[in-house]
C-alpha cells in the first residue's frame, strides 16, 4: 500500500469475496487494507468452523462423539508444566513472551502439575532432580505428554557422560515428542508443540 | 599481614601441629598442619589470629596423598589465609571445622561426598549435591567417566 492511499476504505466499498473461483483463497491485492484483512479472516473462518461443526454432527450420529471432540479441545489447549530446568528454559520462557507468544496456540504454562497434561523438559536432567521430575510426572492427571526440549533432555547432551547427569529424560518417563538443539529456539519449541498436536490427532480417537 | 606475622601469631598462641608458613599468591600466608592438631589449632586461627570467616572448604587428591585445604578471611587485617593439611590416601579424614565456623557444615558434605574425604564429628555429614544412595566421588583420581549405561542411579520415588 502506498503512502497516499487512505489506510480505511470507505463504507460502501464493497467487500472482497471470502473464497475465490475454484475455491481458492482470494490473493490479495496490495490495496487490500488492514480492516478488509480481518474481515476477509472472519468470513474464511465462519466455512472451515461450519465444516468442522457438520463432523462432529455427523460423528455424533456414529455414536464417536465424545472422544474427538476431548481429542480437539485436549490438543487445542495444551497446558505444559511451568518450570525451568537449565538453559533451555529461558528459550522456554521468551517463546511465551511477546515475540513468539506460543499462547496463540492455546498453550499456556500452568504452575501446578495437577492442572498440566503437557511437561516440557527443558534442561538438563541431574540425578539430584530426577525423582523429583517424577514426581510432578505422577502428579499430572491422565492424559499427559512429555516433550524433551533440547540436547539435554533428549540424550545428555553435551553432559551425557558426566557423574551427575541422567542421559536422556526418557530413561525416566516417556518422551513423545523431541526437540533438537542447544538449546532449541522457540520457532522450534513451537514447532515441537504442533507436532505433538499432529501426533495427539493420530493417536486419538 | 604477611607470613611472618602470621609464624609470630601462631607461635605466640600456642599453635599446636603447625608443619609450615609460607608466603603464597593471592593470601596472607599458608599454614601446612597436621590433621591430627586441627581440632585445638581451629579456634586459635580463628580468634588469636582474627580470621572469623570461613569462605570455602575444599579437598584434592594428589593420588599419594589427600590434600584438604581452608580458604579464611579476615575481616580487620582484609587478607585469606590458607590453611591446608595433608591426608591419609587409604583413609582421608580430618576433624570438622564446622564446631568453629559454622560455614564448613555444608562445604565440607560437599568435599565429603565429592572428594571422598571424611570429617569426624560432623554433625550431619549428608549428600548436598547427589541423590541419596550414590555410592561414587566423583572428583576423585581413580573415578572413571562413565557410559551413561554403567551409571545406574536409582530413582528413588517419594
Ligand atoms: S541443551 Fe544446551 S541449552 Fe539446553 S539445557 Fe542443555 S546445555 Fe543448556
């Protein structure tokens, strides 16, 4: 959009069609403006929020209802753990600010493991700690998810052979889902989450 | 304070088991004792010598020997003095400082469980930095790393 065009189209502009010919989302044209862009956003939602409603009719009807419907909501708001283990954790805590702002993916860190079903191991595991991250494990109520965030919480590390150091929180708990890096930046953390959210979409049901 | 005023003091109060005082970079002096006088020589260091912090306790193993070694500081002369006292290496052990400075209660759990040096008459002589029942010390010359396999540590569940 160019300097000298007005940023709010007048009112009788008429409104860009939701779904283009051929059922192909519309390209914008560079003088779509902001407001004609949430507008444009709320009329696609309003078809794919029809079509998911129609499913869950139509698998209210089969009798398998309630389980995708759980499966839904469960892997659309999941609650990780709010804790930091080492490093990794302040990749942890800026994918939660701002920037990143994972709380657009209905994730949002709890601070009490019984109101979790999602733990984010992210850091280094010590033995010291360990019967304690069982602890919380045991404490989450079912069904629960575990993501081993970064080098560390997958295999060690770059401790892996040291005296204090479990080699991989899966010796401990199950890991569904594991990130790469040291640590891994939040796109990745993010990443690993809508992963865990495919994996969760599969399993369920 | 240098080293010799520190010899003077010591002579002067009665220093049971002292071995050496040297000049030594970065303190006051270091004061070589036997382990066996470290209970009385304790308190004399302590108020003859006005050294009322202990700011860490720390061990070595020299594979021959055992080496533990105190770290103090002086608040009116702001000078570190180093005490340190050879060891057994079969059996390390020395009396606890902790009945002087109450600040080597936790330094010396850590150089106990680390460095496998036993202080007598601790009061509570516990693991600080590893979990209940880890039967290693690390910091010693003859721990091997180990792979991550062999290092069985069990999880104990509350
Ligand atoms: S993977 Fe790297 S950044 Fe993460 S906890 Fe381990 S050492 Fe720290």
């Amino acid at each position: 959009m160019s300097a000298a065009q007005p940023t709010v189209p007048p009112a009788t502009k008429p409104m860009a069609p939701a779904v283009g010919p051929g059922g192909q989302l519309p390209v914008l044209s560079p003088d779509v403006s902001f407001i004609e862009i949430e507008a444009l956003r709320s009329q696609q939602f309003l078809p794919a929020a029809k079509e998911a409603l129609s499913a869950l009719v139509k698998e209210q009807a089969e009798g398998t209802l309630i389980r995708p419907l759980f499966n839904w909501a469960g892997r659309n708001s999941l609650f990780p753990l709010h804790w930091g283990l080492a490093c990794c954790a302040i990749e942890f805590a800026a994918a939660f600010g701002a920037r990143w702002d994972a709380e657009r993916f209905g994730v949002v860190p709890r601070s009490s493991p019984r109101q979790c079903d999602l733990m984010i191991v992210n850091g280094t595991v010590t033995w010291k700690v360990a019967h304690k991250l069982v602890t919380l494990y045991e404490q989450m109520p079912e069904p629960k998810w575990v993501i081993a965030m970064g080098n560390c919480a997958t295999g060690g590390g770059p401790f892996r052979t040291a005296y204090s150091v479990v080699p991989g929180v899966d010796k401990l708990v199950p890991v569904d889902v594991y990130i790469a890096g040291c640590p891994p930046r939040p796109e990745a953390m993010l990443d690993g989450i809508l992963r865990l959210e495919e994996l969760i979409r599969e399993r369920g049901a | 304070m240098d080293a010799d005023e520190v010899r003077a003091k010591l002579t002067g109060a009665g220093a049971p088991g002292i071995l050496s005082v040297d000049p030594f970079p970065g303190v006051a002096a270091r004061v070589r004792f036997s382990p066996d006088s470290a209970a009385p020589l304790f308190p004399i260091v302590r108020d003859a010598l006005g050294f009322p912090h202990l700011s860490t306790v720390g061990g070595i193993d020299w594979v021959e020997r055992y080496e533990v070694f105190y770290l103090l500081w002086s608040d009116t002369a702001k000078t570190y003095l180093l005490l340190s006292a050879d060891l057994d290496a079969k059996a390390p052990h020395i009396e606890t400082a902790s009945s002087t400075w109450p600040s080597a209660n936790w330094h010396e759990r850590e150089a106990w469980e680390l460095v496998g040096i036993g202080f007598d008459h601790h009061p509570d002589l516990r693991h600080l930095l590893m979990p209940d029942g880890y039967d290693f010390h690390p910091l010693q010359r003859a721990f091997k790393l180990h792979e991550p396999e062999e290092l069985e540590v069990k999880v104990r569940h509350v």
